[in-house]
C-alpha cells in the first residue's frame, strides 16, 4: 500500500518518464501504474516532450539512466524517487 512507498505520508511528487502518443494515454498509464502501488493520481503537472524539456532545463544523469532502464526493460512507465509531503 501507499503507506510502504511513502514511508507514511499521505501526499507525494515524483518524476515520470515515458512512452506515449497522447497526454491522455501517458497520464493513464502513469495512472494505472500508481494503482498498482495502492497510490492515487491526483493530478499531472508539466507533462512534455524529451525533447521540449531538454529545450527548457539541463536534465540531470538520474532522468537519462531512468529513460535508458525504462526503455530497456521494456516498460511503459519509469519513477524517479517519490518525494513526499502531508
């Protein structure tokens, strides 16, 4: 549950990376994904491109190691380290 993956807290923001052809489509998977982990969405923030992103701000080594394992293991979705709040 939710509680295991955020050591308690009831809120959370993460990093997500990946391979979609809509907002929609990328916000369900991220959906169902979070589902699977007893966690709700409750809203998805900023969602772009790779490439419009890397136009905006210097990525750091962790996104492209998350985008390599991601892509490599053939997944749809890849979290970055939750980030929790209450």
């Amino acid at each position: 549950d939710n509680n295991q993956v955020l050591n308690g807290a009831t809120k959370a923001y993460v990093t997500v990376v990946g391979l979609s052809t809509t907002r929609l489509k990328f916000r369900n998977a991220i959906a169902e994904e979070l589902n699977g982990l007893g966690i709700m969405l409750e809203r998805l923030e900023n969602a772009e491109t790779l490439k419009e992103r890397k136009r905006k701000f210097e990525l750091p080594e962790q996104l492209y190691k998350l985008i390599h394992q991601t892509v490599k293991k053939s997944k749809q979705i890849g979290f970055l380290p939750f980030h929790t709040y209450d």
